[in-house]
C-alpha cells in the first residue's frame, strides 16, 4: 500500500511554543506542515494569519499546507504566498469565484488547492480538476480539531481518486478531520496520498511525535 505524506496540523500544537513546536514535528518526520487559517465568519472559530505563518517559516524548511477557511478569500492570497506558503487551499462555498482564486494562487506561483466540505459532491471538481494541484477532502466539518472522523467521505475519496487518475496530471488527494490509526489506513486504501493530522500527530506530547508519525504512515 502507498505510505501516505503526513500533514500535521498545528492547531493542535502548543501555541506558546509554536516554533519549537514545528521543529519538534519536523525532526519527528512530518512531510509538510498543515497551517489551519479561520477568521470566525466561513468557520466558528478563529486562528492563525499570515503573521504566524511568517514567524513560523523559518522554523523548517518543510512545505506549509495551508488551508484557508476564511471568506472572501482572494485578498489574503498574497500575504499568505508572502508569508511563505507553498501550497494554499481554498474552499470552493467561501467563493465567489473559485475557478479565478485557483487561477490568482498559481499567478502567485504557488500550489492551490481546492477543498471540499463533507456534503460537498465530488462533481464539484468536474471543471476545476485540471487546474488543481490538490483536492483536500474534509471529513469533519470545518472549524475544530478532534472530531470524528464522517465515513462517507470514503466514497467521496474514491471517486476523486477516480477522477485524478484520469486526468492523468499529479494532483494530490488529501483527508483532513479525524484521520488516526482507526482510519488512516482506509483513507489510503480509498485513494489519499496526504493525511492530515493534528490529535493524531501531537497527542502525548514531543516525545511521541515521531511514533504517532509513523504509525499514522503504517511503518511504526
Ligand atoms: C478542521 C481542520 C483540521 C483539523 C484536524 O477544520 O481543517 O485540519 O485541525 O484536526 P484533527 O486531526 O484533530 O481532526
Ligand atoms: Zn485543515
């Protein structure tokens, strides 16, 4: 089976030591650093903003996966692809227009990424497909770590599976909410490549990150 990229996402981090916090995770194996942006309005909750992002870049040299849930979006795109994002995703319900925000983060010379929410259809990538360069599947709603994981995405997960394999391009498929040992390994047996994880990732504290890591891979 594919050993998935692992994404921890710092919301669950300690965020009185953040920097320390994402050298810990990198020297413990993450592949990227999973930043979770909320602005209290697209989701309910508020988090981090280009500020942080900034701060925290020269902490690793890891890609930043940074998921925005805020709305509208197109005018932080920049500040975030300053800040030292390599990879930014958006919700295509934050809108208005995702097919131009898709078009505005490549500009930026950037990844973009496109996520669905959980009642949100695969088909709604029909006309996006061959412009991302990664689909993140959430498989909680957006807004909190540590909640469980919706096993109907499964499905959701195969079909875009299905959808990338045909488009032939290198998009990756990417499950965020909920993803720990009891379901990491259906998720990449449905067709991810990244998993998303912050209880996963950080439970038990820095002496655990590079167990909790590798099991989350299927190698520990
Ligand atoms: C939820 C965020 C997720 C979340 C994952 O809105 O996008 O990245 O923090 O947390 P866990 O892995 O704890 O479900
Ligand atoms: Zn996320």
């Amino acid at each position: 089976m594919t050993v998935p990229l692992i994404s921890p996402s710092i919301l669950s981090a300690d965020f009185a030591r953040l920097g320390e916090e994402v050298r810990a995770i990198d020297a413990a194996g993450a592949d990227w650093i999973h930043v979770d942006v909320m602005d209290g309005h697209f989701v309910p909750n508020i988090t981090i903003g280009p500020g942080v992002v900034k701060a925290l870049r020269p902490h690793t040299t890891k890609p930043f996966d940074v998921h925005l849930m805020i709305s509208p979006v197109d005018s932080f795109l920049e500040a975030f692809a300053q800040a030292g994002a390599d990879i930014i995703t958006v919700h295509p319900e934050a809108g208005p227009h995702v097919h131009r925000t898709v078009q505005a983060i490549k500009a930026l010379g950037k990844k973009a990424g496109v996520s669905l929410n959980p009642a949100t259809p695969a088909k709604m990538l029909d006309y996006l497909i061959d412009d991302v360069d990664l689909v993140l599947v959430m498989s909680v709603n957006p807004g909190f770590g540590g909640q469980s994981f919706i096993s109907s995405q499964l499905r959701k997960i195969e079909a875009i599976r299905r959808m990338i394999d045909k488009s032939g391009r290198q998009i990756h498929l990417e499950v965020d909410g909920g993803v720990d040992l009891s379901t990491a390994a259906s998720c990449v047996s449905a067709g991810a490549d990244v998993l998303v994880a912050g209880t996963a990732t950080f439970r038990g504290g820095p002496a655990h990150y590079a167990a909790n890591i590798a099991a989350l891979k299927g190698t520990g």
